[in-house]
C-alpha cells in the first residue's frame, strides 16, 4: 500500500531536533565572513553538497528557471559560478542580469539567500576553471548541445567517448563555451530554523560601500 503523496509530504521533518543557535548580535560586518563561518559548520554537520545552490534566472519574456550549480568562489567581483555560455541559464542572463542564488542546509536548518547583478567574467577565468575540472567533468562540458532535446542515450554516450578521446590526446583542451560569470552581492540574508519556530533572519543590504544589518520577521 503506497502512501498517497499529501501524507507522506506531511510525514518527513523538515529539520532535525537539534539546531545550531544564531547570534545575531555576534554576527560579522561582511556576510561573506558568516557565510564563510555558516559553510564551514555545514561541512562539519555533514551536509552533502553544502557548496551546490540553487541559481534563480528569468529571461526576456519574464518565464523563471532554476537549476543547481557549485559555489566555485566569492571574491571581489561575487559569488561565482561556472557553466556553458550557449544554455538557457546564460541566455537568460544575457537578456536579465539579475539572479538569485539559494543554499539550504538540512542538517544545521539553515538556508542563504543571496540576490544582485550578474556580469561574464574574463575569459581566461573560464579557461582556468575548466582546466581545474576533473578528466570526466572536461569531457561533459565538451560534448556541447546542453538542455537540447537528445535522441537517445547512446548518442549522448558516443559524443561523450569521442571528447573524452580528443581530451586524452590533447589534455590543455579548453571548451570555447566554459566560462565563470560572478553575481555581485546586493542583499545576503541568513535563515536560522528554531525548533519552537522562532526562526532567526538577518539580512544585510548593501548600501553604496557598505552593508547594513537587520532582523526580517519570519
Ligand atoms: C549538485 C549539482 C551541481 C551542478 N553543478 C553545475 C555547475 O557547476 N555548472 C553547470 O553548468 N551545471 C551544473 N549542474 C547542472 C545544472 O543543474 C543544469 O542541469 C545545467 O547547468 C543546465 O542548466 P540550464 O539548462 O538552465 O542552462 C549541477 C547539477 C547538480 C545536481
């Protein structure tokens, strides 16, 4: 007897019983430090993924997509992220440079939402990041055609034995469409689950240079 969905979405928890506490007072200037500080006890909980994030787009007809991407780096220019340049995720931002990027981490109960403009970076950038990937990871980018309809499995398997062969040959390959772009910060919060629901949010909003702090209601 299968449970029917409504029950079995009602059945499974949320969050653990145990929860990490916030102090907000304690909190640092910069959310790139609480981030840093919130990644580091999500790895120490054990959170698979902790550096994948869902990235929120829309394109020029106001349709919204999300997908998963790894967090590669935050530096001067943002939060950054890696991918093709000739998928939907990069057309929609060619045509709305404004995203969202979303972590959940089940584990400790916490999520960061962070949202602001995002801008290409160098192309020598990409060229780095793709030469860091692992030998599988160079070939799949290789391949090319991403999110296009496929035909069939084994013709995704042939392209993929045929770019991991031209890699083999010639490992300083670099896929012309691997790029990184950053998205520059403009509004981080930070979500702490309570177990009596007293959920603790701290935004920080920049203003001109400047970060500036506040709780949001939950
Ligand atoms: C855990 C995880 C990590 C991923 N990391 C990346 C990534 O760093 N870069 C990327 O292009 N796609 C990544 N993907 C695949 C994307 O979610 C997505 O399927 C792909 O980029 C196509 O997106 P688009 O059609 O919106 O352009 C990842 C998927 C998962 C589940």
């Amino acid at each position: 007897m299968t449970h029917p969905l409504a029950s079995l979405l009602r059945s499974v928890p949320s969050f653990p019983d145990q929860l990490p506490s916030f102090a907000v007072d304690a909190a640092p200037d910069d959310p790139t430090a609480l981030f840093t500080e919130w990644f580091t006890a999500a790895i120490d909980a054990g959170v698979t993924a902790p550096h994948a994030m869902t990235l929120s787009t829309s394109g020029q007809d106001g349709v919204v997509t999300a997908r998963t991407l790894i967090l590669k780096d935050i530096d001067e220019h943002g939060w950054i992220f890696a991918s093709r340049d000739d998928g939907p995720k990069a057309r929609d931002l060619g045509a709305n440079p404004f995203a969202a990027l979303t972590f959940f981490w089940p584990a400790v109960g916490r999520q960061v939402r962070v949202t602001g403009p995002v801008r290409k970076r160098p192309r020598a950038d990409g060229e780095a990041d793709f030469l860091a990937r692992p030998e599988g990871s160079r070939a799949s980018a290789f391949v090319g055609h991403q999110s296009e309809p496929l035909e069939s499995l084994e013709m995704y398997r042939d392209a993929y034995s045929e770019a991991t062969a031209r890699l083999a040959e010639k490992p300083t390959l670099v896929a012309r469409t691997w790029n990184t772009w950053a998205l520059a910060a403009d509004r981080v919060e930070f979500w702490q689950a309570s177990a009596d629901r007293a959920h603790v949010r701290l935004e920080y909003r920049l203003h001109g240079h400047d970060w500036q702090r506040g709780l949001l209601w939950p």
